[in-house]
C-alpha cells in the first residue's frame, strides 16, 4: 500500500519498533536525577553500544600506554529506561545520546559529547593515538569523520530497518544494505594497502571505524554478517580481528555493557582491579 506524506507531519507516540517507547520528536529532560560522580577526574556515562565502544577502548589503551592520567570511572546508562533524558545528563549532553564525558581534572569541569568528539578530545589532551605529522594526522581525522557520517547509514539505516522496525520493508532494507556494503567496500579497498586506517599507526580513527565496522565483520551486530557477506571483505576482516586481539580493546568492550554474555558483562567500572574481579566471578560460576 502507497503511503502519501500528509502536509504537516505529526507525531504519533508508541508508533512500533524497539526503541518507540523512548523516541520523541523534542529535547530536554523528562525527570530530575543527578549524575553520580566517581573518585577519577573522568567520568563516563555510557552504554556498550558501538558509539559507547569507541571510548571505553580509547580510555583503556591510554591506561594500557601508561598514561595513568586517563583513570575513569564508567557508569552505566540505561537507554532503553531512558536514564540519557535525566536532567543530569542532559546538562552533560543536550542531545540525550551516549556517550557523555566529564572532565574534571582542570580548573572548571568540561563537558564533552559525541563519540568522535570524545576521542579527539581524550587523543589531544594525553598526546596518544593521534599522529604528530601533519598529514598523517589529517588522513587519521578524515577517517574518523568518515565514520562519524557514515555510521547512521549502518545503524540507524540497515540496522534500524534490518533487525529493529517493526516490519520488514523491502526497499528500506535494501537501500541501507546496499549503502552498507559499499562502506565495506570502500574500507576493503582501503585496508588492502594499508595496516591501519591512518596508514602504519593504530590511531582513534581505527578505534571508530572497528567498534562499528569491525564488530560488524566480525558477526557481532544485528546478526547480519551472513547478509552482508562480511566475509568477502577480506582486508577488512583481516584488519577486525588485528584489533579486536588488543587487551584495552577486550577490556574496552566489556565496560557498560548490561547484555549479551554474562562473562563479558560489567556494568560499571571504577579501577582496574573490576576487571580481574569479573574474571574472578567468571571462573567461579564456571567451578560451581
């Protein structure tokens, strides 16, 4: 059946999908609730989506580089409970999504929001994962803004239509896959003359690209891998699973996230020290 837009849109709450029950067409808060605040100058609100991904990597391969600066403590944001409309972390990211990140090892505290813009930030300020030489820097932040505006296209396109809306729209599906493939195309095509994306340094514009693309190839996001044929993009995957042998990218991957397998679970993360206690619980529930 034809739809035919009527000539002023109007919303119509609860209109089907995963997430219907939190989207709405305006900003702001919907309730009063603080932040909580660690004992780290950096405090990351998030979820263990790919965008929450990005960071939590980026924090764990500055601690694993030795900037012990870069301590954080991570705490969970339920999206699907709506805990990003909270007047707290609204006043940390107007635009109500994760990840948001307090600074406050300065003199002021300093709010930072979206995922590109985090890790720029994060890059700048420990002097790591961001080269010194002009244009090797610029080729790393042409990727990372690459993945910035391509991104929607795989999550909120194909995946949104793929394995969330609440019916399956065959020429939806097929323009976000098509657009998909050809992003893996261009990444293929790209990672087969080079070992990362900013050429021979692993730099944030691969942190950005793999928690997105490279969890994709590797059968992690929207149980598409087999659809897409993933595995025709060789260099692609070769270049997902370089990255995803990391110890930070393990550990990155882990934090905040509240679904898939328990063991790979932790909720929130203060110290390094929860991560050996989740290994810890691991071994535990296994002898039992």
């Amino acid at each position: 059946m034809s739809y035919t837009p009527p000539k002023v849109w109007t919303w119509t709450p609860g209109n089907g999908g995963q997430f219907a029950n939190i989207n709405k067409p305006t900003a702001g808060a919907t309730h009063d609730k603080a932040l909580p605040v660690g004992k780290h100058p950096f405090q990351l609100y998030s979820l263990a989506t790919p965008n929450g991904v990005k960071v939590t990597v980026m924090f764990e391969e500055l601690l694993a580089a030795g900037h012990t600066g870069a301590e954080y403590d991570a705490w969970l944001i339920r999206i699907n409970e709506g805990d990003q409309f909270g007047s707290g972390f609204v006043e940390v990211n107007p635009n109500s999504k994760i990840p948001a990140l307090m600074d406050h090892s300065g003199d002021k505290p300093q709010r930072v929001f979206e995922s590109g813009a985090i890790l720029l930030y994060l890059a700048e300020k420990f002097g790591a994962f961001l080269p010194l030489d002009h244009a090797a820097r610029t080729e790393c932040l042409s990727w990372l803004f690459w993945q910035m505006g391509s991104a929607p296209y795989l999550g909120g396109g194909f995946g949104h239509f793929y394995a969330y809306a609440p019916e399956k729209i065959e020429y939806c599906i097929d323009r976000f896959a098509m657009e998909a493939k050809r992003q893996l195309d261009v990444l293929n095509r790209h990672l087969a003359e080079h070992a990362y994306m900013a050429g021979d340094e692993y730099t944030i514009a691969d942190m950005a690209i793999w928690a997105w693309y490279g969890q994709l190839v590797l059968g992690r996001l929207y149980n598409a891998a087999e659809f897409l044929d993933v595995a025709s993009y060789t260099h692609v995957v070769a270049w997902a699973e370089k990255i995803d042998a990391r110890p930070a990218v393990k550990r990155g991957r882990m934090v905040n996230r509240a679904f898939g397998e328990p063991e790979l679970q932790l909720h929130e993360r203060h110290d390094a020290s929860d991560f050996d206690l989740r290994t810890q619980d691991k071994i535990a529930n296994e002898t039992a």
